[in-house]
C-alpha cells in the first residue's frame, strides 16, 4: 500500500517507534530511523522486512539536527512523505521537586522537537498533495497523573499541535492526526516497573499487575504491534478524511 512512500520515525531504535517502523516496512515505505542506543538491530529488522532503511541520529531537542535530518531523508528517498513523531523522554516528580533541566528537555524533546520536524515536512508534502503527520503522544495529551506535570503538559500540547496541522491542511491531502496510547511495554515504561518493584519489594510481574490495575481496565499493555497497525490505518485510502483525531489505544483508561 505504501510502496515508493518514505516515513520518518523519530525515536524509532525500539518501542513504539521501532513497532510503527516495521508496520510502515511491511505495507512497502522506505524509512528512515532515528534514535539512540542499538541502531544496526532495529535497521536489520526493518531491512529484513524488505524496506529500505537509513538512520540519522539527530538528538531531538536540538532544532538545527531535526532540520538536517529531515533534510538527509530529503536527500535520500526525494522527500518524507509518511512523519511519525515518537521520541519522548519521561522524568517523574512532584511539580515543586521538578529540576528545571528536566522540565526543559521534556518539552523540547516530547514536544518542540515534532513542530521543527512537522515544519520542515510540510512544505513537500503541500507541494504533492499528499502526506501523513502522526504525533505519537499518549493517553497523558488527554488525562493527567500526578509527578508528570511536564510528560503531561508535553503531551497535551501535541495533541492541540495535531489539531492546527490539521486544521491548516483540512482542504489538502495531507492529514495529520495523534495515537494516544496507554501502558505500553517500552523501555521508558519498563523503568517505571522496575522502580514500582523495587520500592515494594515486588516482583516484576507483581509491579506490572499494579501499574495497569491503577489505570487500565483491560489490565493489559497495548504492544507496538497495535499501534503501528494503527498507523498503518491513518496512512491509508480509509484515513483520507481522518484529520485531528487523538485516537486513544488505552484499554479503556480515559473512559472512567
């Protein structure tokens, strides 16, 4: 479906954006992955799928590196067609105990970092008439949880940024719309476990049936599987007329 089409995905070295990454290969994209840690395994697996790849390890928070990354797709595939807006970072704590630096870097990387991005997209995507923006934000762009006032302010923000992308862009072919998952078994969430068990004494498995017992009635995580199916779906003819939506994927959270 998406053969000849080039996505984007920041953050996208594991989680949630390596799940989009491979559902965006196995409909025929070309990608582009962005990320830290391990980037020669994510690249084989979504080279495996048949796609082709290329990475960029522009660090997020720093606008002058997503320009030139978005410029290195450009000069790559011809341009980006397909811009999944993943990375994110997370620190938790009370508002008057929150270092200032963290506040900082969560906002420029969770939400800063997807206008510089979105903004170099557009003007090709306008040019062809045809693009798709998807800002991953989270159930937390809906509702609030105490010690993440800026996850959450970041969060929010996306959700009202999908909004106006996709309000400018209501009469072309370029849509632009956010996934707002709930408990998602990612390193990030994966570290909230491992402090859960640790302060209790718990097992692993214990903590992980307390984190979705406090949350999410299904009592189950959405994988990245699901959501780059998701993803799969807003790409798609049936999306044409999907335009700033914040598709919430959370075992019914915010619908307590």
């Amino acid at each position: 479906m998406l053969k000849g089409k080039t996505a984007l995905v920041t953050g996208s070295t594991s989680g949630i954006g390596l799940g989009i990454a491979k559902a965006l290969a196995r409909q025929g994209a070309n990608l582009v992955l962005n990320g830290f840690g391990d980037v020669e395994g994510p690249q084989a697996e979504v080279r495996a799928l048949g796609a082709q790849v290329a990475y960029h390890g522009a660090d997020m928070s720093k606008p002058a590196e997503i320009e030139a990354m978005m410029k290195f797709a450009a000069d790559k595939f011809g341009r980006v067609d397909i811009l999944v807006n993943n990375a994110g970072i997370q620190h938790v704590a009370n508002i008057e105990d929150f270092p200032t630096d963290k506040w900082d870097a969560i906002i420029a990387i969770n939400l800063s970092s997807a206008f510089h991005a979105t903004r170099v997209a557009l003007p090709a995507m306008k040019a062809a008439n045809w693009g798709r923006i998807i800002n991953v934000a989270s159930v937390h762009g809906l509702v609030a949880s105490t010690q993440k006032s800026a996850y959450v302010a970041a969060k929010h923000g996306l959700v009202g940024l999908t909004k106006v992308t996709a309000l400018e862009n209501a009469t072309t072919g370029v849509t632009c719309n956010a996934i707002c998952p709930g408990w998602v078994l990612t390193p990030l969430v994966q570290k909230q476990v491992d402090a859960k068990a640790a302060a209790n004494g718990w097992t692993n498995d214990q903590a992980k049936a307390a984190l979705l017992g406090e949350k999410e009635p299904s009592l189950q995580f959405t994988t990245p599987d699901e959501l780059g199916e998701l993803a799969v779906f807003f790409c798609s003819p049936a999306g044409n007329n999907v335009r700033g939506v914040a598709w919430n994927m959370d075992g019914g959270w915010a619908a307590q």
